[in-house]
C-alpha cells in the first residue's frame, strides 16, 4: 500500500540521518546557521548539500513551522490519554508560552518538542508515571534537574530534565533552556 503525504514526509524525515548523515533537527540548525531566508535559496542549499527534492522541501516545511503529522491535536491527545492531569499541567504550560515566546509547538509521536525562533528544539514535553517530563537545553538551572534520557524524547542536545508538579517551575525552567538556546548556551 502507498504511503499518503504526510505518511511519506513522516518516513522520509525518520530516514533522513540514515540517509543525509543528519537529523531533521540537525538539518534546521545547519540552515539557520546559513541565514537564508529566500525560499528558491534555501532550496538550492539543501540539495548543494546532497539533500534530494522531497527531503529538502521536507527541511523547508519544518523550518516554516508546518506540522510533521496530519492531526497534532490527536497525537497530543492520545500522548496524554492516560495522563488527564499532566495534560491539564501541559495545556497551562504552552499556552503560556506561547504568549510569552516566538516558538512553534510541533507535536510527534512520543514527546511534543518546543521549537525556538532559530528552528531547533529547547524543550520538549513527555508524560510519564513520574509526572510531566520536560527536557531542557543547557546547564544551570535554578531548580533541581535529572539527566536526560534519549527514551523521554527531544533533541540529542538534551542534557537535563525536569518532572514539573505545577507551571510555574516548569516555565522558569523552560525560560532558562529559552534563554540558553537563543545565548548559544551561555
């Protein structure tokens, strides 16, 4: 059976370190590092780069904020399916967020990563037995962190987490990963 649209963009961005040597997220920060912003530009770099058609048309859809599954709604709502609480925590969380900061929540199976102005993931969300997980970027947070496990989703640069029990500590910690990413790490 032949894979639908966003099926196939599913595959080839799950495919794309096998094939590229980089992830989808690696990809976003190698063109943001490129500051290109003319859409045929950014286009004819990926492919200088040894990307084909569909994977860097996929680079530039996900740099643009379009979502990698059809429904993100439904992936959110099946992430959290056993986890009503975590998602009320979870809901109170983004939407502050993204009244405060230029970030596109862009949910996946099996974590819901935030992306930063700068394309990259600097936190993501995972419910879990333990409470609502949030892995972070940097070091240096003013709460006490564990150590990020690959298992709980996000991006490779992923050091820290945090179990959040209410939205202020998760905020000021996704504040400080925030403010980590856009200070390249300072």
């Amino acid at each position: 059976m032949a894979l639908g649209p966003k099926a196939m963009g599913e595959a080839i961005a799950a495919n794309l370190k096998a094939k590229t040597g980089k992830t989808l997220e690696e990809w976003l920060s190698a063109l943001d590092a490129e500051e290109l912003s003319d859409k045929k530009a950014i286009l004819a770099w990926l492919k200088d780069q040894g990307l084909g058609h569909f994977q860097a048309q996929l680079v530039l859809a996900k740099r643009d904020g379009e979502p990698l599954y059809d429904n993100p709604e439904q992936i959110v709502t099946e992430l959290f399916s056993v986890f009503p609480k975590q998602r009320e925590l979870y809901d109170e969380i983004v939407t502050r967020i993204e009244s405060e900061y230029p970030v596109v929540v862009n949910p996946c199976k099996g974590y819901i990563p935030l992306y930063s102005p700068k394309h990259t993931i600097f936190a993501s969300f995972k419910p879990t037995r333990d409470g609502l997980y949030v892995g972070l970027i940097g070091e240096h947070f003013s709460q006490p962190t564990v150590e990020h496990k690959p298992s709980l989703g996000g991006s490779e640069r992923m050091q820290y987490g945090i179990y959040a029990n209410t939205a202020e500590e998760a905020l000021a910690a996704i504040a400080q990963s925030y403010n980590n990413e856009m200070n390249g790490g300072k």
